[in-house]
C-alpha cells in the first residue's frame, strides 16, 4: 500500500474490498494504490479486505490498520455474506469519516443506518455478471438477487467510480445517476530504470501473458495462436497466479496442437518481476473475448496499461473497452477477438519487424506518462470523496 499523509478528508478513512490483500493480482494491485490514496487522504483508517494462508487477521501499518476475514466458506457467497457480517460488525463499532467499498457486500455494509459518512461505491465489475461465466452452474435465481442487490447500492451509495466509460454506462443502465459516476482509469508507475530481465526468462525473444486464467481472458486463444506460430520457436509465457487446476486446460491444448515445448509458466514474486517479464518480452498480448464481463459490464485491462508503461508493443482484441486504451497502429495492433488465426497474424507481423514493436511500445509508456499514471488515478479519487463529502455538508 502507498504512504499514507495528509491530505485533506475527514477520516478515518474505511475502505473495503471482498478480494484478498495482499495478493499476485491486479486487483491487489488496485486495492494497494486506492486504499493508500483515500487512508492517506484521510490521515489513516482501516482497510478490510480477506485474508490468505499465513496472513494475520489484523495488522497495523502507522496510521492504517488492516483487518481480515480469514474464513475457510467453500462456497464464494457464503463467504460474501460472513465478510459483510464481520464487516458491519466493524462499521458499527466506531464513526468514519469517509468510506469506500469495492463489491455489493461491502458497500451494504457501510451503508449503516444513521451514518453520517458519505460512501463511494467503486465498480470493477458485477458478480451478478462475472459469476455467470465463472460459475456456469449457479443459479439463475441467485444471480438475480445480486443484481438487486447491486442495484440497492448503486443507487443508495453517494457516488460511484469505475474504471471504463463501458462498465459507467453498464450501470446507469441498472439504475446509478450518471451525475454520480466517475470513470477513473487504471494506471501504472513507469520505472526510472529498466527492471531487469528475469533469470528464467528465455534465451531469446518470446511473448508474454501477464494475469488472471478466467475463460474471459481470452488465454486458450493465446494458445492456440502458438500453435500457428511454432515454426519461428518463440515461446509465450504466462505469468500467472493461477493455481495447477486452473492451468490444466491449458496444457492440455498446448499438448494437443504440439506445442507444450514453447509454452513457459511463471509466477512472479512481486509487480517488479511482472513489470521485468512485461518489459523484456518482443509482445504483450491481451486477447479479452467477446462475453457479456467484457463487452456488457466492461473492464479496464491492467495489464496492457502495465505492458504500456513497460514500453512493450501490445496485440490486443478490438473491443471498446480496449480501444479506451489502446490507438491500432500507435500503441500496438488490434485484432478480432476469438479469432487465433488473426492473433497470430499480428504477433507474427510484429516479431518480423521489431522496428515496429519497439516505435509502438515507446508510444505506449508516453500515453501512460501522459494520461494513465497512477498519480493521476488517486488524486482524482480523493477529488470524488471530496465532492462528496461538500455535497453532505453542504
């Protein structure tokens, strides 16, 4: 999480997120930059979040203290509902000065009778959506009970902020004011040095996956590009938090179009191994597909504003959420999605012309120093709770 100071809000500050803190992930990687922004905006608080194998319960960094709901639930919403209780339990028990949750279940949570703190709903995406394509099984019953109650917070919460025009006017759709979303897009840190190149990575050039296994990634689409790329043997690497069950499907393909040889997992220590696999790699790829999460709720890829900041050239599937980030043949290339042929048609273009890629990648890092930094993402954060709590007192 980033230092914490002054700057200006009311706090303690709160903010809650049902995702666990710290973690290899890009939402970690959001919860570290906006959690410091608005605690340190505020002159400390409380993070809550959920806990891992070996991470405490509680913890007290200076002024911040984080709090963890460490429950072993087997099903994804049992465990919404123990985190929303333990954290009630937390709202009630002291007075905020502003407050920010990450998911229904927390932003229900601070949304405490008789509050007198104003409350950001941040949306990054909705269960009601993501757990449709990740849980095919659940119930179509249940799902409707987390759009309502999406719908209770989006329009019960003071503001709310998203990271894509996409998502901002998935929302609106459902019932948010549109005078009370703020699109603030993901960022990334550009290093005044080079990270260095990994020790495992390849002898020569190879491509790069950076991020999650979700079918929505796209990454079985990566793959089977591969396949049609295995003459020129550069190998892709997924550099992935992904457990083994998750990664099996994906082996499985590699080995049945031959390709297992050039497929390379690893799993980065820290953002300063992923920013060196980004950085070091010939192409970064995102091949987002064509599903409701991406084209429905939207999205704001992390990673390809990483592999931007990295100065690496991206292929990329042409989809609105992309092109929010992404210009064709600036930045990087775009391409259909879920169309392996044309993936590695771009991938193919850009390793016969590094000349390109490298032009692409360096327009990539002066977008992101010009309009993606992190810098800019959090202070217009703390500029929203600031609205919101003039709007309160007003």
């Amino acid at each position: 999480m980033g230092a914490v100071g002054g700057g200006g809000l009311a706090g303690p500050a709160l903010y809650a997120a049902f995702d666990r803190f710290p973690a290899q992930k890009g939402a970690a990687t959001h919860i570290g930059r906006f959690a410091g922004a608005l605690l340190g905006a505020a002159g400390g608080g409380t993070l809550a979040c959920l806990g891992g194998q070996g991470q405490p319960a509680y913890q007290r960094e200076g002024t911040v203290e984080i709090v963890r709901h460490l429950g072993e639930e087997p099903h994804p919403l049992d465990r919404a509902v123990r985190f929303g209780e333990q954290l009630s339990a937390l709202v009630a028990s002291r007075r905020w000065g502003c407050a920010q949750g990450r998911d229904p279940w927390s932003v229900l949570a601070l949304l405490d009778e008789g509050r007198t703190w104003g409350v950001v709903y941040e949306v990054n995406g909705l269960p009601s959506i993501e757990l449709a394509e990740t849980h095919p099984e659940a119930a179509p019953v249940a799902l409707a009970r987390i759009a309502r109650l999406e719908q209770r917070c989006l329009r019960a919460a003071d503001w709310i902020v998203t990271p894509s025009a996409v998502t901002a006017a998935c929302l609106v759709g459902r019932g948010a004011e549109p005078s009370r979303v703020t699109v603030i897009p993901n960022g990334a840190d550009v290093p005044a040095l080079a990270p260095p190149r990994p020790a495992a990575a390849p002898p020569g050039r190879y491509v790069v996956y950076a991020g999650a296994l979700q079918r929505w990634q796209g990454v079985d689409v990566a793959v089977r590009a591969l396949g049609r790329l295995a003459d020129l043997d550069v190998p892709l690497v997924l550099v992935t938090g992904a457990n083994r069950v998750a990664l099996r499907p994906l082996q499985r393909l590699a080995a049945n179009l031959g390709v297992s040889h050039l497929v390379q997992v690893e799993q980065a220590a820290g953002p300063d191994e992923v920013a060196g696999w980004l950085a070091h790699a010939e192409v970064s790829l995102a091949p987002l597909r064509d599903t409701p999460r991406n084209t429905e709720q939207g999205c704001c890829p992390l990673k390809l504003i990483e592999s931007m900041a990295a100065g690496t050239a991206v292929v990329a599937s042409d989809l609105p959420v992309v092109r929010a980030e992404v210009t064709d043949g600036v930045h990087g290339r775009l391409v259909a999605p879920d169309r392996p042929a044309d993936l590695a048609r771009a991938v193919r273009v850009l390793l016969d012309h590094p000349d390109v890629a490298a032009r692409w990648g360096a327009a990539g890092r002066d977008h992101v120093v010009a309009h993606r930094s992190w810098a800019q993402a959090e202070q217009a954060l703390v500029a929203v709770h600031r609205e919101v709590a003039a709007r309160r007192s007003g």
